[in-house]
C-alpha cells in the first residue's frame, strides 16, 4: 500500500484531533454519591482511564467531578484502558475522515 501525503496529513490529522477529544473527556463530570466514591473517581470516556481521589474535599453529596489538580488530587492512570479508548476514538474519527472525504468527492464529480 502507498502511503500518500494526502493520506499521511488525513491519518495524522485524525491522530492528533482523537487525542485532543481523548483528554477532553477528562473534563466530563461524574457523579458521587458519598465519600467512600470519592476514593477512586473513574474519568475518561470511552472507557475510563485516569482514577482520581478526592477524599482531601468535603461537599454536599451528590457532587459531580471531573479531573482535578495532579498535585492536588493523586491519580492513577490505566495505560491499557487509555490506549484502548484512543483506539476506539480514533478508528471513529477515521471512519468519519473517510465518509466525509468519500462524500466530498461524490459531490464533486456531480
């Protein structure tokens, strides 16, 4: 297969705009009903990959989190479940890519 600068841009472009959609579904709050949930917040969509405690805060419950301070707030981060989720964002960005890029040149030819 020949690897085209049109499709090395296209790929690389996808890349890039799956990461930057990846780390923003760190800012997707979750819900916490008590303080025992607080001890390990699960962030990240499609499947989650960071695990953040809040335990160091008091708030009324329910209570909704998103990512918090690294320094602040410890976290864990699954690297399985982080390359698995830019994976499954990727291969839909990718599929998009292409359904766009088909239809672009069907519209062209018209």
């Amino acid at each position: 297969m020949l690897l085209t600068m049109k499709k090395i841009i296209k790929y690389s472009s996808v890349a890039i705009v799956s990461l930057m959609i990846l780390f923003g579904t760190l800012s997707i709050p979750k819900t916490v009903y008590n303080k025992t949930d607080m001890e390990a917040v699960k962030l990240g969509y499609p499947i989650s990959f960071v695990t953040q405690n809040f335990t160091r805060l008091d708030p009324p419950f329910p209570w909704k989190y998103s990512f918090g301070s690294p320094w602040e707030d410890p976290f864990k981060i699954s690297w399985f479940n982080f390359l698995l989720s830019y994976l499954i964002i990727f291969l839909v960005m990718g599929l998009a890519a292409t359904g766009i890029e088909k239809l672009f040149i069907k519209i062209r030819k018209k």
